[in-house]
C-alpha cells in the first residue's frame, strides 16, 4: 500500500509528460499484482491468527467445562460401577444371602 | 422423593365397590378428595435442588454435636476469599475468616435453630406447629451494620386440598399466598405482596404439575420475572433439570441445565448455564457421619473461578 501511493503520488504532481505517465501506470499495474498477493498474504496471516487464537479459546472453554461437569461424573459413576460388580462377585461367591448392606450403609 | 404425591392412591381408594366387567375404563378423579400441594415459596423446590447447589470458595468445616435427642450444637469454620461488591466489572476478593457458633433444638411440633458469628451476625429459625393446620415459621438476621437487620413471620394454613400463607416482614412487607390442588397432579397457585418501605407491591402466578416421573413448574410475576423449570426423574439415582429465567425489566435470559445424581456412596450435582457458568459439587461419605465435599464453579464470562473443599462431622 505504502509503495503504491509513494510511487503514484509525486507523478501526479510534478505535471509529467506522456511517457511518463505511461511507464508510471505500468509500473503501478505490475505492483499493483504483488501487492494484492501481499495483502492476501497478510489477510490470510491474519484471518489465521485469528482462527487459531479463538478455536484455542474454545478448545480452552470447552475443556475445563468438561473437567468441571463431566470428568466428576465419570469417576463417580465408573466406582459405583465397580461397587456393583464387586457386590456380585461377593454375592457368587459367598452364597445367596450374604450381608454385604452393612458395610456399604443402608440400601438404597 | 418423599413428598411426591401418588395420584393412584387418592383415586383406587375411590373407586366404586361395584364390580364392574369393563375393565379399561379411566380412572375416575374424586375432585373432592385432592392431595394437599406443596407451599407456594416451594413450587420450584426439586428444581432448585439440583440447580442451585450450595457452592462455596475456600475451606469450610462443620461440627455437629448432639448432646441429646432434641438438642445440637455447631460449630463451623469457614476460610477463604469473600467477593466485596463493586462497580467496576471485575471482582474483587479479600480473604476472610469466621467462626459460626450454632444451636439447635428439633421437636416434631418445634423448631428452633440459631446462629452466630464472630463478625456480629445473628441468624434465627422458629418453626412452630400451633395447631394441627397452622404452622408460625419466623426468621431474623441481625447485623451490626444499620438497616441490614430483618424480621420475617409468616402463618401457613394447611388445608385438605389447598395450602395458604400470610407473610409480615420488617420494612413493612405484607405477603400472602394461596396454592390449590386443580387435579391430583396439578396445583395451581397465587401471591401478592406490599412493601411499603419501597412502596412497590406486586402479583405473581404459579402452576406446577408432578407425576412420579417429572415436574414441572412456571412461574409469573408482576416484577416482570418468568420462571420455568423442568425436572426429569431418570432413575431412583439420576435426575435431570432445567431452568428459563426471563426478566422482563432488565431483559436478563438465563437457561440452566444440571443433574443430580445421588449414588451409594456420593452426591454430585452440577449445572452449566447460558451466561458462562459451570459448577459442580460433590459430598462424599467417607464413613457414617463424616462428609468430605468439593465445590467447584467457573465462571467463563467473569474470568472467576472458584474451588472449595470442606468436611462435615456429625449429622
């Protein structure tokens, strides 16, 4: 952008002639194709940056929500779990009737 | 949950006598023999529950000690940061410490529960059955700060079908409230209030329906606030909620989802809601009478975060 204008701008005052003129349009129409790959470039860099700052963000959010309600809910459900398969295990092996409540408070 | 009502038990008691082949006909719905429903102030009770559990920040540790039957002591101590109001946008905390001093006397027909803590505040409960329909239930907070001491009484009438109350408070509020039971799943409630300190008075509605499934309740008040809540029984263990809390006034909408899940050996409740916020707790029974509970609530929007741990010793 700033060469672009720099180039442009003292043509424009100094009255020049044809020539001039011309070689200063062609010259601006050759930058003018590097400086749009250069802007794309840095919209591209920036649009990027972007991207990548705010998916962190959400990976962030998203990561701690779950570490807060569901990681808990997980480790509780999966000793319940293995409560209950415990409790079987001693049920098979120790007969059909053993006490097991007593230990693990009243039955719910 | 002990206080669902069982809509078969009012109505197999009803049934006529006489034998009938038919046998795929509709219950019949003895209107005049409704179940009583559930105060008013508590129509969002398993809502509430399970979406606002109590949360706290820093370490916290109660004592219970029966010295009998009827009649508790407590102690509790509790450290950590407190959040100190402010205007500007983020919090601000400085860290504090209380010793809360208690006593409670528990009787079938009388209730009373007191609290102190070291920096003056005073808490009081009377529950009172006077007779056996009228229930006096008085609060007080008493500070050393003016104007921040309460008084609260209030007269709820049971009826057979129907529940009432009468409401007095300090700063002159005047409230009462009366909920009734339309079918055996359905009560439909009303309250108005007046305070004339803020010269504002104001009208609300409720309705909640209950089967042995879910709840649901809404709510409507004059102060612009819309109330909705949804809970779902899953199992014994699990149940879910949810929450719409609309004001029209300040134009806050809020939507909270959360469980409850009630295992052998814990209690987990957590809740995530629409302004950024995330909480769970967890009471863990180590042993009989002994709790261990961990608090946890994020606050995304507010970049506040808050972790608790605490112990309960005793009933």
């Amino acid at each position: 952008m700033a060469s672009f204008g720099g180039k442009r701008a003292p043509a424009n005052r100094s009255r020049p002639d044809r020539r001039a003129v011309l070689s200063a349009r062609a010259s601006s129409e050759s930058s003018s194709i590097v400086d749009k790959g250069k802007r794309a470039a840095c919209n591209a860099a920036y649009v990027g940056k972007k991207l990548l700052n705010s998916t962190g963000k959400a990976t962030w959010y998203l990561a701690t929500t779950l570490l807060i309600f569901v990681v808990p809910l997980l480790i509780t459900m999966d000793r319940e779990q293995q409560l209950e398969n415990f409790e079987l295990q001693n049920q098979a092996l120790l007969g059909p009737a053993p006490p097991p409540q007593q230990v693990h408070g009243p039955p719910m | 949950m002990a206080t669902f009502i069982s809509p078969p038990a009012s109505t197999t008691a009803t049934q006529p006598t006489g034998l009938k082949p038919t046998v795929i006909e509709k219950e019949k719905v003895d209107y005049l023999n409704l179940p009583c429903p559930i105060p008013y102030e508590e129509i969002h009770r398993e809502a509430f529950m399970s979406l606002k559990p109590e949360l706290f920040e820093g370490l916290r540790f109660d004592f219970t000690k029966g010295l009998n039957p009827k009649f508790a002591l407590s102690h509790s101590v509790l450290m950590g940061p407190t959040e100190i109001p402010s205007q500007s946008p983020e919090t601000i905390k400085i860290p504090t410490a209380h010793y809360e001093f208690g006593a409670n006397y528990l009787d079938p027909k009388l209730m009373l529960v007191g609290r102190i803590m070291t920096d003056g505040r005073l808490n009081a409960r009377i529950k009172c059955d006077l007779s056996e329909n009228l229930i006096l239930k008085s609060s007080a907070q008493l500070t050393n700060e003016p104007h921040m001491s309460n008084v609260m009484a209030s007269f709820d009438y049971k009826g057979k079908d129907y529940r009432s109350q009468f409401q007095l408070g300090s700063g002159a509020l005047f409230g009462a409230s009366y909920i009734q039971s339309v079918t055996p799943n359905l009560s439909l409630g009303g309250e108005v209030f007046w305070t004339g300190q803020h010269r504002k008075s104001g009208i609300g509605y409720g309705a909640r329906y209950n089967n042995d499934k879910m709840v649901a309740t809404g709510q409507v008040a004059s102060t612009g606030m819309v109330l909705l809540s949804y809970v779902q029984k899953v199992s014994e263990k699990v149940s879910l909620a949810s929450e719409f809390v609309y004001n029209h006034m300040s134009k806050d909408v809020t939507a909270t989802f959360g469980y409850d899940y009630i295992l052998r050996q814990c209690r987990l409740r957590g809740k995530i809601d629409s302004n950024g916020c995330v909480g769970a707790l967890l009471e863990e029974r180590l042993n009989l009478g002994l709790n261990f509970i961990l608090s946890a609530e994020i606050d995304h929007r507010k970049k506040d975060y808050k972790f608790g741990f605490g112990m309960t010793v005793g009933e």
